[in-house]
C-alpha cells in the first residue's frame, strides 16, 4: 500500500509540473496577430525609408547636374514636385531656371550650357580679330610659312620675325607666346600642329595638346579673349571633320576647369570649316 500510494503521488505530482509548465508557455490571447502586424509595420517602414533615401541621392545626383552645367532641359516637371518634397529651397531655382530662354544658339551650343556659350564659331580673317591673342599655327621653326602662318607674320609685321627667332622654335603640340605687334590682337600664341600621317603618329594627341597648351598659356597671361585656326586642317593634311570634334573637346575640357579665356574663337577659314565646327558643337 505504501509503494502504490507513494507511486500515485509522484505520478501525480509530475503531472502537475507539467501542466505548471505547458500554461507558462503558451502565448497570450492575440499574441500571433500582434506580432504579425509588427513585422508587417516594421517592413513598411524600412521599405519607405530606402525608397526616401534612393529618392534622395536620385534629386540629389540632378540638383548637382543642375548647379554644375546650368542646364534644365532634362528635368521634367515631375521631377520638380518630387524634388520640391525633398528639398523645397531648390524648387524656386529650377523652375526659374527653365523659364530661361532655351533656344540654341546658330553654332549648335546646347542650351544653358556656360561652358559652350564661351565659344563661339566665326566666318572671319583671323589677323584682323580685336583679342587679347590669336593662335599661329605655326611649324617648327616659328619663322613664318604658308596659309594662316604667313598672313599672320605678314599682318603683324617684321617686329614678330625678330621676337619669334629668339624662342629657338618650338615643339610640335607645344606653345609659345609672342606680342602681335602691328596686329589688332595684343598677343600672338604660336603653336605647332602635327603633320596627318594617316592616324598612326599620334596626331590626334598632339593636336589636342595643341589647343591645350596655347589656352595654358593664355590663361598664365591672364587673357580673356582667345581665336584659334583650324590647326593643321591647312597644308599639314589633318581631315577637318576628325580635327573639329578634336578641337571642341579640348577646348570644352579645358573651360570646364577655368573661368579664362572667358570667351574662345573658332575661327573657319571658309563656309565648309564654318559647317564642320558647328557640327561639332552641335554634339
């Protein structure tokens, strides 16, 4: 009697502890919907914030766009209301911005673009230009040659041979600087162009070093104004519709960087060099 009795106590004790047990870990009522709804809320959230965060770099990626080219043509007006919630202060200068005049201009300048409208193309006789430098394309020797070379020395007198043979010439893609002399522009940039040899000399290169260098040196003097040639586009053979993307580029590169010259010259020796430099700005 004893061991059944003791038996029946245990069992019923264990049973006890059990059920103690089992009532301590069920959930309480509506615990599963709860957690459900907070892990629903919980995505809803983090899904609006990346979204407000993609949104945000996206205007934030166009406001630097705008602030840097000047351009809005791009921007439609959604994008106005959507950057008007993000970041209102800009709102005001975008949309004052697309009230601007948007026409392009006869040389193919993208609109609103402060780079491109510092150049300009011109059908003109580059040794009779009221600038502060015209460019020579000159040869080696800088002693004075054929086409743009010649009426350059001719135009400016035989004060420029005299300056030009104490530089001891000049490297093809390189510059130098001489005074214009009996010329209306107050500074001469020689520079010498490289011979087209059918693509495999580098021409390309030395052409756009050639553009470079002559608006380095401008910008060492402090010049405002600058008109180059069609370097190399004479008797030295450069195709002029390869030489003009080359000559644009160079030159927009170089602007883009420098607040001088403030205005650039492109200048065609005739109404076929005239259309091809168009074409190239019109890129």
């Amino acid at each position: 009697m004893r061991r059944g009795a003791s038996s029946t106590s245990r069992f019923s004790s264990e049973s006890t502890w059990r059920r103690r047990n089992q009532s301590h870990r069920k959930w309480p009522d509506g615990y599963p919907t709860v957690k459900i709804l907070f892990f629903v809320v919980a995505a809803a959230l983090a899904l609006y914030g990346l979204h407000r965060l993609a949104l945000w770099m996206e205007v934030r990626g166009w406001i630097y766009y705008v602030n840097h080219t000047g351009s809005t043509s791009t921007l439609s007006q959604a994008f106005l209301e959507v950057q008007s919630i993000v970041d209102p202060g800009k709102k005001i200068v975008l949309e004052t911005m697309r009230e601007e005049k948007s026409d392009e201009s006869a040389f193919g300048a993208p609109p609103g673009d402060p780079v491109s409208r510092r150049i300009e193309i011109v059908h003109e006789d580059i040794t009779k230009l009221d600038v502060d430098a015209i460019v020579n394309a000159a040869n080696n020797s800088l002693l004075g040659g054929g086409g743009v070379d010649g009426a350059i020395h001719r135009a400016a007198g035989p004060e420029l041979l005299a300056e030009c043979r104490s530089l001891n010439g000049c490297e093809t893609g390189d510059a130098k600087v001489t005074m214009g002399h009996a010329l209306p522009a107050r500074h001469v940039i020689h520079t010498v162009g490289p011979v087209w040899s059918g693509g495999e000399q580098c021409e390309r290169d030395l052409l756009a070093r050639c553009y470079r260098r002559s608006l380095e040196e401008a910008r060492e003097l402090g010049l405002e104004t600058i008109a180059f040639p069609a370097i190399s586009c004479g008797v030295y053979g450069f195709p002029p519709e390869l030489a003009a993307p080359i000559a644009v580029a160079e030159i927009q590169r170089f602007l883009s960087t420098s607040p001088l010259p403030s205005r650039v010259l492109l200048v065609a020796f005739d109404e076929r060099m005239q259309a091809i430099l168009s074409r190239a700005m019109a890129r």
